[in-house]
C-alpha cells in the first residue's frame, strides 16, 4: 500500500478501555529505610520496588488494613 493510499484512510481514534485502570503519578515522602527495604525486596523478586510498594499499598486497601498507631499513645 503506498503512502498516499495509507493517508486516504479514514482511521478513527479508539478510547482507550483501560483508561481508568491506569496508575496516577503522585509524589509522597519516604523513610530512607522503607525505600531500603523496598529496593533489597526488589532485589530478591526482581520486581521493581515502585511495583512493590504499589502492590503492597494495593493489598492494604483491598483487606482494609489499618496502620498500627501504637506510637501515638507512647507521646
């Protein structure tokens, strides 16, 4: 097919159907030592930590797990 017949086609643009499953970037700060802990996990799964820590803040949401707040009683 040559170039002109390729630029005759009427191609229509497609929504994409994952659009809501897709990731939001954010920026959130850290302890050195959970990114530590992360990147060596990584390192042993060969799965990247951002993944990591996406997948296990994931899984806190789906069980409605709920931070231990045992340090603001100590104050």
């Amino acid at each position: 097919m040559s170039p002109r017949s390729v630029a005759n086609l009427n191609l229509q643009s497609t929504k994409n159907p994952y659009v809501k499953k897709l990731k939001k970037q954010v920026t959130i700060r850290l302890k050195e030592e959970v990114i530590s802990y992360f990147k060596h996990l990584a390192d042993d799964t060969g799965i990247p930590y951002q993944s990591l820590i996406n997948l296990y803040l994931q899984d806190c949401a789906k069980t409605q797990r709920k931070p231990s707040l045992e340090w603001l009683s100590r104050v």
